[in-house]
C-alpha cells in the first residue's frame, strides 16, 4: 500500500520509514543478481549437464548482470516494494525481466556476440531467474512481517489534527503489515475537521512536545491545513527539542487540484498545486501516441472517407469539408476539421448555435454522419498536424468558452491537455446536448489520471461501444 495522501502528493512508501528497511532493500538487490547469475548456471546444467560454460554463455551472464543493473536500478522496482501488492510487484518484476533479456537478446544479434547460444537455455534462464526473484521477494515480505511483529522494526508515531487525509494515513499505516509503523494515537487542534478512528485521542496539541519527548515518539505527522501557518508554527515550537521525524499531512480542503506533486527547486521544496499532466516523457509518449495512430488510422479510413466526400459533395451545393475555430491546450485556438453536414448558409442569421435534439439544419447525408460520428473523421488530419489528440476533452467554440467559464467550476482546466477527438466523457454517454458539468468531472478525472494504458483504453471502450450514440445530432 502506497502512503500517497488523499491529497496525491508522490511520496515515499510507509515501509521506507522503517529503521532496517535499507537493509533488506539492498538484499533485493543484490539477491537479483546473485539469482540471475545462479538460474543462467542451472539451466545450463539442465541443458547440457555441465556446469562448464562456454564463452558465449559466459559473456551472456556477464551482459545479464550489466543490463540488470542498468534496468532494473533506474526503475521503481526497489523503492517501492512494499507499497505494492503481492500481484503488482510480480507484474512489475516479469515485465522489466522480459525487458531486460529482450535488451540483450537483441544486442546478442546485433553484435554477434553469443548469437548461437541455445535458445532452451535462454528460456530456461528467463524462467529460472524470474521464479527466483520471485521467491526471493515472498521471502523479504516474510521477514518484514517477522521483524514488524516482533517490534524489531517498529517506529512509533502520533498524528496532530484530524481531517479526511489524515484518517486515509491512519488506515494505510493499519493496513500495511510491513510498514514498521504504529500509530500510538492523535493530538486535537482547533482547525479539526473529523475525528480519527482506529487511533485514541491523547490530548490537545499543547500536550504534543511533552508526549512525545517522554514516550520516545520516532514520527510526527502534521495533518494541518495549509493556510493555519501559526499552528504548524506552534506544532513545530512544541517539538524544538525533540528529534522525531516530523513529516507535513497537508489539509488542502476546499481545493481542487489537478497532478499536484512535491519536488525540489534550488535546494528548496516547492509544492506544486496544478499542472498538466503532459511533462517531459509523457509529452513524448503522448505525441508519438497520438502521430502513430492518427497516420495509421487515417489509411485505414481514407476509402470511407473518399466514398463521404463524394456523397457530401453530391448532397448540397458548397465544400466537402468545413472548418470551425476551436479552443484547445493552453486556451489556443485551432481551425477543426470536420464533413460538412450543413448548407453552407446554416448560421448566417442564427449565428453560433448549440446543436440540441431534433434540429432541421442538417442535409440528410449531414444528418447520417452526425449521428453515426463519421463527420469527426477529418480530425484525425487535426491530430497528425499537432492540433489535437486522439483522446482528450472535446474542444470548444470561444464563444461558448467564453461563456461556459462563467458557468460551470473548472471549466477552463480541461484546456490543460489537448483536445480529442474522443474522451473519457463521450465513452460514458457525456456528449452532445448533456449536463455539461458532469461532462467537465469526466474530463478533469481523465487529465488528473492519465496514461498511456488510459487513452487506449478509451481508444477500445469508443472502437466496442461504436460511433452511434443517442447524444450525437
């Protein structure tokens, strides 16, 4: 279980706050190695009944041991250990081992070097060393359950205030067997929102400095609201002579946040209270995401395409496409793409006009492509251009941004990320002419949970669930 507050700050897991826990992580190391090592020996003994390598095998091993230092160290499979589940770490384990030989298997390739070795025992090797960590990693669980047990790793703790994240801290510490930590009880302040449950009340924070100096209290969590400085002040003036850890829980009640994060700055540390998702490899993986589909798909499509643009030309008189400015990342705007599926003169007298059900604008082949989505085609052309993305919140005209901003909370922090062709929002049924809010909650929790695994899953859920939708005229 991971000690990410309520709040979402990245944080280091609870068992890392244990006394010995750096000692059985460097055993997790050093294990790996020593069992890469060792299970690359025995499957060469199952293979060939001998334990004299050849050269090849020799600088196989060797290779291995490198790549796994490179690997496996520059990954989180080590600091977060215990923050994990049994089943997420295994997962993480077999997917950076497959990275990993796949790595030298393909060096082995390039540069010739043990090309010829057997590929049983490459099998046999993978295998063998994946079944070894993975025993090697029940067993360090097992002992820090022991050591936990047995107060040989136990850190005692108290909380100062009570409010909804310090409860989820309570809960995560007595959930996690591993973590070494004990919560000895919490201390009341004014700016309280809750009580605590799971941990005894010891008093009012003046009694904070005495506790903790007589009892031997290891951890001191502040569970303070951010803009009460005087109490943190005080909290901090109660502990002056005392050398607990004191770790900050801030209450950031009555703020909505989006990717907040702690992180240093010139030697100092700076919380980070909003910001888009899309930061350094993120950026990358979304844009090649978004280039790569997007040129795919647009060849796949393109005989659709070629038969609409024919049927919309023949439909009324005026251009095949029709282009409509649009607000996107960062509040730019962009000229969209779409079929046209109206007479050109369809906003003349009206000017910008919200679509809403059982309107007569539309031609009847514009119609058709309205309801079935094949109008938002053209877009992909929007995303290979940089314009938009694949997923992401539907863009909309200035005028009614202009205007919904006003309107609705957050409005404006779905022009955090790029705009998309499909969402998060469209895939639940929020579209067209539905309640706007709800279709900004589904937008902000995309760009608050994003991922490379998310878009392709909206990706999926839009392919499964078709373009036909009841909201789409």
């Amino acid at each position: 279980m991971l000690s990410t507050s309520a709040t979402g700050f990245r944080e280091t897991p609870l068992s890392a706050l244990g006394k010995f826990n750096p000692l059985l992580d460097a055993v997790l190391r050093l294990g790996d190695l020593t069992i890469l090592v060792i299970s690359g020996m025995i499957a060469f003994a199952l293979r060939f009944g001998s334990l004299e390598l050849g050269t090849d095998y020799v600088h196989a091993l060797s290779r291995g041991v490198l790549f796994a230092v490179i690997v496996l160290n520059g990954s989180s499979l080590y600091p977060r250990w215990r923050g994990r589940t049994m089943g997420a770490e295994f997962a993480k384990l077999v997917t950076l081992w497959l990275l990993m030989f796949c790595i030298m298997a393909v060096y082995a390739l390039a540069m010739r070097d043990g090309h010829e070795t057997s590929r049983l025992w490459w099998g046999g090797w993978l295998g063998l060393s994946i079944g070894g960590a993975m025993v090697l990693r029940v067993a360090a669980r097992a002992i820090a359950r022991w050591t936990s047990a047995q107060g040989i790793d136990k850190r005692v703790s108290v909380v100062v205030g009570a409010n909804p994240d310090a409860q989820r801290l309570v809960d995560a510490i007595r959930g996690d067997d591993a973590c070494g930590i004990e919560v000895h009880g919490w201390f009341a302040t004014h700016a309280d929102r809750s009580e605590l449950t799971g941990a005894p009340m010891l008093g009012g924070i003046d009694n904070l400095g005495r506790f903790v100096e007589s009892r031997g209290v290891d951890l001191v969590w502040l569970a303070l609201p951010m803009r009460d400085q005087p109490r943190i002040s005080y909290a901090l003036s109660q502990l002056k002579h005392s050398t607990a850890d004191i770790k900050l829980v801030p209450d950031l009640f009555g703020l909505h946040l989006l990717n907040h994060s702690v992180e240093e700055i010139a030697g100092l540390p700076v919380i980070t209270l909003q910001q888009t998702p899309l930061q350094g490899a993120a950026r990358l993986v979304k844009a090649v995401e978004d280039v790569v589909l997007s040129a795919l798909i647009l060849v796949l499509i393109s005989p659709l395409m070629l038969a609409i643009s024919i049927a919309v030309k023949l439909s009324s008189p005026g251009p095949v496409f029709y282009r409509q400015e649009r607000v996107s990342w960062n509040n730019k705007t962009f000229w969209m793409y779409k079929f046209r599926s109206m007479p050109v003169d369809a906003e003349k007298t009206t000017g910008a006009v919200w679509a809403k059900p059982g309107e007569s604008r539309s031609t009847r082949v514009g119609a058709f492509l309205r309801k079935t989505s094949f109008d938002e085609l053209p877009q992909f052309i929007n995303v290979l251009f940089g314009d938009m993305s694949i997923v992401g919140p539907r863009p909309e005209r200035p005028v009614f941004v202009e205007q919904f901003k006003h309107q609705i909370p957050d409005y404006m922090k779905k022009h955090m990320v790029k705009a998309g062709i499909t969402g998060w929002a469209q895939v639940n049924g929020w579209r067209g002419s539905t309640d706007l809010a709800k279709r900004i909650e589904y937008d902000i929790f995309y760009i608050e949970n994003w991922s490379l695994k998310f878009d392709l899953q909206i990706i999926a859920s839009t392919v499964i669930k078709g373009f036909v939708n009841k909201n789409a005229y």
